[in-house]
C-alpha cells in the first residue's frame, strides 16, 4: 500500500510537464480533426442527403453518447489504467433510469441516481485496482461480466418495461430546444429549424466542464503527473491512489450518463451497447490518448467519436450493399491506432 500521509504539493512544487495534451487541440489532436474534416467532406459529396440539417443534426446525437463515454474513457488512461467495464455501465444506469421512472421518480432525479450507480462501480473499480493492486484490464472486465450477469437475471425475473416508459425520459432525445418557424402567405406555421436536442446539449457541457476542470484545476494536472510518473508524483506530495480512484468514478458516472442519454434514445434499456468500452477507449486513443498514461485530449477524444459515427453513417447514407464493410473498417482503425500507440511509446 502507498502512504497517503504525505507534504501537500504547495510544500513540495513539482514540475509541471507542458505536456497538457488533455487540455486543447493538440498536434496529436489536429491530424484527426483533419481527418474528420476530410470525411465529412467527402460523404458530403457521395452520400446521399448527408449534408443537410436533419442529418448533421442526426450525427449530433449519434455521437453524444460515444463522446461522453470516450471523454470518461480518456480520463482512466491519462492516468495509466484501462476500464473495460465501460459499456456494461451505460446498459446498467440505462437500464436503471427506466425503472426509477417507470416508477414515477422525477425524470432529472433518476438520472442523478442512475449516473451516481456508475459512479459506485467506478469506485469499486478503483478500489480493486488501486488498493487491492489487481489489473486494470481483468478486473474491470470481470466487473463488466458480473454486471451483465446480473442484468440478465434480473430481465430474467421482470417484464419488459418499454411500454410503461414516460415521456419525460424520451423527451432528453426527442424535445428539442431552440426551434424555429415562419409562416407562409396563408398564415400556415413552417418550421425553418428543426431544434437542438437535449442530448447534444448536454454533450458540449460536459465536454467543456471537463475542459475547464483540466485546465483551471489542481486535478487536471494531477492526472497528468500520476500517469506520466507515478513513483515523482508520490514523492511530490501527490495522492496517486485518490487520484486514480477519481479517474475511475468520473470515467464511470460519464458511462452511467451515457446510458442515460442512450436510453432516452431508445425510449427503453439499452440492452445493445456491449462492446462500447471498445468504442469509448478507440476514441480517445484517436484523439492522442495512449495505452501507456500520460496524454489524451478531450477534445481529441471528441473528435474520435465523431470519426466513428461518420464512418458509420456516411456509408450507411452510401447505401453500401455489404453490411459488414463498416465493421471491417472500424477494425483497421481500432488496429492502426494500436499500432501507432505502440510506434510512438517507443520513439
């Protein structure tokens, strides 16, 4: 175990590395802003209807949920750890703010609960990892098999709640703010702009509280520290173990949120997001986080996501005949990343 009990860091400074790739668009961040750029670009071109208000608008929400999972799964591996339990997180909180409304609890208090149970796995992950100094890799992915083992009993046990779902959970997806009309010359109400969904509102505020939070705050600089060197940030007062701990309960309560948003998406539980800690982890790594700690970027990680969702959706407005192509090339791209991630460790 690490003694905790040491100098605060305003008796011992430290020097702080300009390493802060977290914090903006770096130049690990702007090659695949250029590469985003250039795709939307070219389905813009090729794909049919791709480049028009409802679609763009449709990308938006998409991409909500990866984004503020992969924000979350930047944070752990800025850090040096790895959280695999990610996306059996966002089909628990789903799944869980289904049945607190279904229930009658107030919409915006059963998301407060449903993320703080993501929160709680985070914390137990962090405890397993941390104190108890398990892997990161089989802990967190026993986590995510006990956590679908337990929702596959409990589906098991209870009816589906879908037809019981209040409006109020769906209207996160589906009530849009910031509409605009006209009226035509007989007096009929046009609508010029469809709206902005909840979703995506919520998407660029937390993208931004944590941009601020790296930025402005000793935490952000903390998580740097403690994944670029562990054994320095000990001795310069820091507490690793609080900190990595924090990096697993933020990174799982941004997992609970997103199930959150999915399932307001789905107007149900969101029994189809296995593989999304997959998603998450790719995106960030996208955006320059690295496997090893140390480096990422929120806005990278962002952009990861819209990578992602582009792909996925500019071939789907391609109408390309061979379903599994998307599939195919998230696989070159999750392999091409690891590849560099590992070329770029040892230069």
């Amino acid at each position: 175990m690490e003694n905790e009990e040491s100098h605060p860091p305003e008796e011992r400074p430290v020097q702080l590395s300009n390493r802060r790739n977290l914090l903006g668009l770096s130049l690990n961040s702007l090659l695949p802003l250029g590469i985003f750029v250039a795709m939307f670009a070219f389905f813009s071109i090729f794909a049919n209807n791709f480049f028009t208000v409802p679609s763009i608008l449709a990308l938006l929400i998409q991409t909500s949920t990866f984004a503020i999972l992969s924000i979350g799964a930047a944070l752990v591996l800025v850090v040096g750890g790895i959280d695999f339990s990610l996306g059996a997180v966002i089909m628990l909180s789903g799944s869980v703010v289904v049945v607190f409304a279904t229930m009658g609890i107030p919409i915006w208090l059963s998301m407060i609960m449903a993320t703080c149970l993501g929160g709680i796995i985070g914390l137990l992950n962090g405890f397993l990892v941390v104190r108890m100094r398990l892997p990161s890799f089989l802990t967190t992915f026993a986590m995510a098999m006990l956590i679908h083992g337990f929702l596959g009993f409990a589906r098991s046990r209870a009816p589906a709640a879908r037809a019981s779902v209040p409006d109020s959970l769906g209207n996160l997806a589906y009530a849009p703010i910031f509409r605009m009309f006209r009226y035509d010359a007989t007096g009929a109400r046009v609508m010029v702009f469809p709206g902005i969904s909840w979703i995506v509102i919520i998407m660029v505020l937390i993208a931004v509280l944590f941009h601020l939070i790296l930025a402005k705050t000793r935490i952000g600089r903390y998580l740097y520290l403690v994944g670029s060197n562990t054994k320095a940030s000990r001795f310069s007062g820091i507490k690793v173990n609080r900190v990595k701990i924090l990096a697993y309960v933020l990174a799982s309560m941004l997992a609970g949120l997103s199930g959150v948003l999915l399932a307001s998406r789905l107007v149900g539980p969101p029994g189809g997001a296995a593989g999304y800690e997959i998603i998450g982890i790719v995106c960030a790594m996208i955006g320059g986080a690295s496997l090893s700690g140390g480096v990422g970027s929120i806005g990278g990680a962002v952009i990861g996501s819209f990578i992602l969702s582009t792909l996925s959706m500019g071939l789907t407005m391609m109408n390309t005949n061979n379903p599994s192509l998307p599939k195919l090339l998230n696989g070159f791209i999750i392999l091409t990343v690891v590849c560099l991630d590992q070329i770029r460790n040892r230069n």
